[in-house]
C-alpha cells in the first residue's frame, strides 16, 4: 500500500473515529445539531457505533484491503444520509460538514482500492 493511501486512510479513520466519540460523549456541538436535524435521541448510540465501526473497518482495511473498501463504502453511504438529513431539516448552512467526513471516507476507499 502507498504512502499516500496510508495517510488518507489513517486520517480518515482519526476524524471519523473523533466524530464517533463526538457523538459517544453528547458534545453538544454535535448533539444540538442532531437535535435540530429531528433525529431521535435513541439513536444517538447507533449512529455514533456505526462510524466507529467504519473508522476501524479502514484501520483494518490498511492490512485486509476488502475490509476497509467495505467499510469506506459504508461510511460514504453513512453520510451520503447525514447530507440528507440535513437538507430534509433545511439546514443548508450545514450541508458541508458531512462532506467533510465523505471526502476523506471516500477517498481512503479509492486509494485502498487501487492498491
């Protein structure tokens, strides 16, 4: 695997993985945002298990390739559902900041991929 893929996918897996403890930890930067978005506070453990498994499914996907292509496509599927649910909450302000998890998700599994 190139360097190149290690460093996106271990970045990747940290931001998603802080985002994960984020939720965990009800940071109310977090927390009031899913507040306002209308999701249910049940679940709240659900989501933030969710991207903790697909920050360490990358993480394994640095050894087991399969794995880790597995959970990028899980984690930009993840967020491809935040982005809606933000626009469904028509907080269009907010849009970028699943994005912001999407992009290095994605692009981990691209870089995975090709290795």
């Amino acid at each position: 695997m190139s360097t190149t893929a290690t460093i996106v996918t271990l970045f990747a897996a940290l931001w998603i993985g802080f985002s994960a403890l984020s939720v965990f930890t009800h940071k109310s930067w977090v927390v009031d945002n899913l507040v306002d978005y209308g999701v249910p506070r049940a679940a709240w453990p659900w989501l933030g298990t969710a991207k903790l498994l697909g920050a360490i499914g990358l993480l394994v996907g640095l050894r087991v390739p399969a794995v880790g292509i597995a959970a990028a496509v899980a984690l930009v599927l993840y967020f491809v559902g935040a982005v809606v649910t933000v626009l469904r909450a028509k907080a269009w302000a907010h849009v970028p900041f699943p994005l912001l998890y999407l992009a290095p998700a994605a692009a981990a599994g691209l870089l995975i991929a090709q290795a």
